[in-house]
C-alpha cells in the first residue's frame, strides 16, 4: 500500500489484490486517516487484480467513515473486471467512480465531488 499526500488530498494505492488480507491494510490505512485533515480520500486501484467481498466490503467501511468525518472517497483506475464488480453489486452507484486519477482532479476543482 503506497499513500502519497496531495494537499488536502490523500491518494491510496493499494497493491494487486484486495482480498482479505489487502482488505485489512487498506482499513489500517483508513483509521490513520480519521486523524488527519483531509477532504478527499483518492482510491488509485491501476494496481488492484483482484478484488473480492472483503476489499468491497472495506471500500464501503471506508466511504463511511470518510462521510462520517466530512470527508470524500474517490475511486479511480478500475480495471475491466473490478469495475464489473462494482457494477454486478451495484457500487458503482454508492462510489464516485473516476477512469483517472486526472479526471478526480478535474472534478474536484470543476466542481465540488459530493458524498
């Protein structure tokens, strides 16, 4: 898991897979943020493989938590099958779902990314 800290801006990038054990990094990755002051968390998933009901499940954890704290999640650079995924479980409707990390920029500074 890379975090690069842009502004007020927090980009994660998680490694390969999103399974139970890429699930539970990302999540520690998320209560360290709760501390910090951030308005956007950007999910760069260009690295993510694979993704199953518990990195879904974490993503959610996630946006909650983001929300809870004022604070929007992006999700950006799904390949074809993860965002097929998102789209079978209708997610794809829950998160902002970006093809690059260029178009969250362009949307957060065009306009306000609601949650």
């Amino acid at each position: 898991m890379k975090a690069i800290d842009v502004s007020q801006h927090i980009i994660l990038i998680p490694n390969h897979r999103l399974d139970l054990a890429g699930a539970n990094v990302i999540k520690q990755q998320f209560i360290s943020l709760l501390e910090k002051n951030y308005n956007l968390w950007i999910i760069d998933m260009a690295n993510v493989e694979f993704i199953d009901s518990s990195g879904l499940s974490t993503l959610v954890i996630g946006l909650k938590k983001a929300r809870e704290h004022g604070c929007n999640l992006a999700i950006c650079n799904l390949n074809p099958t993860a965002r097929l995924v998102f789209e079978i479980t209708q997610l794809d409707r829950v998160f902002q779902i970006f093809d690059s990390i260029d178009d969250v920029f362009l949307d957060s500074h065009g306009k306000s990314i609601t949650a």
